[in-house]
C-alpha cells in the first residue's frame, strides 16, 4: 500500500483530506497539482483514494515545515477529536461512529 493512500474507515474518498488539500491549495497551487497528479496515478494502479496523511505532508512541504509537523499536527488532531467525542458520548454513555467498531477484521 502506497503512503497516504486508503483508510480503514473511509472506504471511499477521505473528507479530512478533502477539506485540507483545499486549503493548502490557497498555500502552494503548484504542489496541489503536482498532488492530484499522485493521487490520479495511485488510483489507476491501486484504486485507492488519498487519506489525511497525504494532505498533512502536502500542508508541511507548503510551508517548509519541519518534516515531522504532519505527526505532530495529526496527533492534536487526534487528541481533540477524542475528547471531543468523550465530552458528546459521556451523557448518552454511547460509542458514536459505530462503523469503525465493525469495519476491523
């Protein structure tokens, strides 16, 4: 499997790559195209659509971040969508997305 490419829970096109690749666009529109251009090829070869980690690294090359950003920045991602979702659940003691309970072997 190709490096930013396919997700277990987004078995179709991933929607935090969406959103971010758009925004990192309005950054370098050069290196979006060049992106597109990966992500037509990978889906030729593999069918497999872009995921965040692709966005995240387009969005540190952008910026000329340093080449660890993208972990750091998906791990506080991470981290609040956690406690986002425990602060919602916590009331109704319920899991919410229920698809990534049945979607691993």
């Amino acid at each position: 499997m190709t490096p930013g490419f396919g997700h277990r829970v987004y078995v179709g096109p991933d929607p935090r790559y969406e959103l971010l690749i758009t925004e990192v666009a309005q950054l370098d529109a050069e290196l979006v195209r060049r992106v597109e251009g990966l992500c037509i090829e990978v889906a030729r070869r593999q069918s497999r659509y872009p995921n965040v980690d692709l966005a995240l690294a387009a969005l540190t090359v952008a910026v000329d971040a340093d080449p660890d950003c993208g972990e750091v920045l998906f791990t506080l991602a991470r981290t609040i969508g956690l406690a986002a979702h425990a602060i919602e659940e916590y009331p109704h003691r319920l899991r919410l997305r229920m698809r990534a309970l049945t979607s691993h072997p």
